[in-house]
C-alpha cells in the first residue's frame, strides 16, 4: 500500500510474471541539438527463462535505439525510495550514470537533475492515476515523475562527448502486465514561456469485461498544475489524428485545453506486452505541439504557445478510441 504513495520506487518484485516496469528519462541540451530518451526497466513474461532487465538508448536526433539487456540478478531496486542499479547503471530522481558496452558500441552518461517537479500525490488521488492507482487489476499503471527539470553532465558515446548542462529534463514511468493497444502519449517542456509544461496521454483501458477511453492531461504553467483526467470529471470535446496531426480539445467546469500536436518522423522503440518486450511504439522526440488554455468562466485566454522538442506516440485504432469515449 505505502508503494502507491511514492510511485517513482520499484513497485513490483522480481518474482511476478507477466509484468513489466519501467522509467523514461527524456533528455534535451541546451542548444536543443540534443535529445535522447533513457528508459531502464524490467521484462518479466510468464516464460521465465525469458526474464531480463534492460536499458533502451533512444537518440532521437539521429533516429538510433540501442536496446542492451542484462540478467535478472543484475536488477537491484531499494524497498523505500526510488533508486536503482542495473549492473553497473544508477538511476534515481536526481542523478543518472551509464556504463554500456555492447559490440562496438561504448555509452557512458553522467547526468544531474535539480528542481524536480512531480504530480503531486495526495491521500485519495496518490499520482496522476488519482484513485485509479488503487484498482488492483489495471492493465498499467502511470506515474509523471518530474514535468520539467534542470540536466547537469553528460552523455559520451564511444568517447565522444555530449554535453547536457543547462539542457532541460522530464521524468515519467509505466508498470503493469501490457501497454494498452491504444493510446496517445505527447509531452513537452520546452514553451516560450519558461515554467511551463505539458504531460497528456489518451488510452483504450480494458474494465472488467469491456473496456473505456480513459485520459490524463496535466499543464503545468508557473508552479499551478491544471487537471484534465477522467477521474476529475473532465470530458474530451474533440479527438482527431491523421498522418500530420493530432487534435484534441478537453475541458472540465474552470478550464479548457486545445492541442494541435505536428507529428513527426519517429523510431519504434520495444513495449511490453504480458510482461515481454514484443511490442512497438513509434516515438519521436522532434514533434511540436501548439496549445491553448482558457478559463471557461470568464472565456478567456490564458496561455497560447507551441512546445519544441515535443515527445508524441500515436499506437493503435483511433476510432477505438473515439468509440470509447462514449461509453
């Protein structure tokens, strides 16, 4: 139970099957050259022999992933706080180091992460999932880690250094047995304005023996977060995706958001399906995202900008999702 209320720790065991669990560091340099994602994790599928952690290197720039796996045993996650060693790799909420050898291939990083702001957890509502993280068979579990963050240090691939100080940083995860079949995922922290950021996802949700579209969008703008989720009672207005954009409007009683997300070439990136790393995503880190935020009540305009270095995924049937929507 305790787990639930610090989302970014381990919150499974190494004994489970058909589970997965795993952390996204997206990462952008100063000069926005730059952009990499970082995800450690763990695949464990009901073959056992199957089980490993892993480290996926996503340079989304030069369109490259490198997936590096590990054995199990080398997976070693504290019981109480968010920390984590995959052979000799650290991860936690403010600091990052790689030691990766594969083939001809040599990645070492060493990375620092000041001011990091998570979705707050409270009582009822413990993450972004709200009280949908205390349903005991949901297919995937979410946790937004830090919105936007200061990055310190360096990635160096095969001796070549690239440096990450003063570049900007956001921090998310992901558990359960599968990714959902559908979804919309989109971030960015790089607005005009500069205490702003968007972390927002659509997805197809299976319950009990159907399923709805459930959906979380949070901007954060100067220390206040506005909410848009399914569990506040917020509603989706608008739903729209072809092969250049993505369109979405949702509102609740204060406020509404509109986004037109530019969509972008991508790299297919592994994703778990019943623990095990055998499905795709597409990713890209390059897209842009143009939005605005009103307040309802007095029909006005709040903010108005378009996010660079956006991450964007589109997986899946829209019309499944469109579907759901009204049920």
């Amino acid at each position: 139970m305790f787990k639930k209320y610090n989302p970014s720790q381990f919150q499974g065991s190494k004994t489970k099957k058909g589970y997965f669990e795993g952390w996204y560091y997206k990462l952008v340099d100063a000069s926005e050259e730059l952009a990499f994602a970082i995800i450690p994790g763990i695949s464990l599928p009901k073959e056992k022999e199957k089980s490993h952690a892993f480290i996926m290197v996503f340079d989304a720039r030069n369109h490259e992933m490198n997936y590096f796996k590990f054995d199990i045993g080398e997976f070693k996650a504290s019981e109480s706080e968010f920390k984590l060693k995959i052979a000799d790799n650290f991860f936690s909420h403010h600091q990052l180091k790689l030691n990766l050898n594969k083939d001809s291939l040599q990645i070492k990083a060493r990375l620092e992460f000041k001011n990091i702001a998570p979705w707050p957890v409270k009582l009822f509502s413990p993450g972004v999932m709200g009280w949908y993280s205390f349903v005991p068979f949901m297919e995937c579990y979410h946790g937004v880690l830090s919105f936007n963050h200061q990055v310190k240090g360096y990635i160096e691939i095969n001796n070549q250094k690239k440096d990450f100080n003063k570049g900007k940083g956001y921090l998310e995860k992901d558990w359960g047995s599968s990714m959902p079949s559908s979804w919309i995922w989109m971030q960015s922290n790089h607005f005009e304005e500069e205490n702003a950021s968007l972390f927002g996802s659509i997805a197809k949700i299976p319950w009990l023996k159907n399923y709805f579209t459930g959906f979380i969008f949070g901007f954060l703008l100067n220390g206040r977060l506005f909410k848009f989720t399914t569990y506040n009672r917020s509603h989706i207005n608008k739903l729209k995706v072809d092969h250049e954009r993505i369109l979405i409007e949702v509102s609740n009683k204060n406020h509404r958001l509109k986004i037109d997300a530019e969509r972008t070439k991508g790299v297919d990136l592994p994703a778990p399906s019943q623990g095990e790393m055998t499905s795709k995503v597409n990713e890209s880190l390059n897209s842009k995202i143009n939005l605005k935020l009103y307040d309802n009540k007095k029909n006005k305009l709040i903010f108005e900008g378009a996010g660079r270095n956006s991450g964007l995924e589109f997986v899946g049937d829209i019309q499944e999702l469109i579907k759901g929507i009204k049920k």
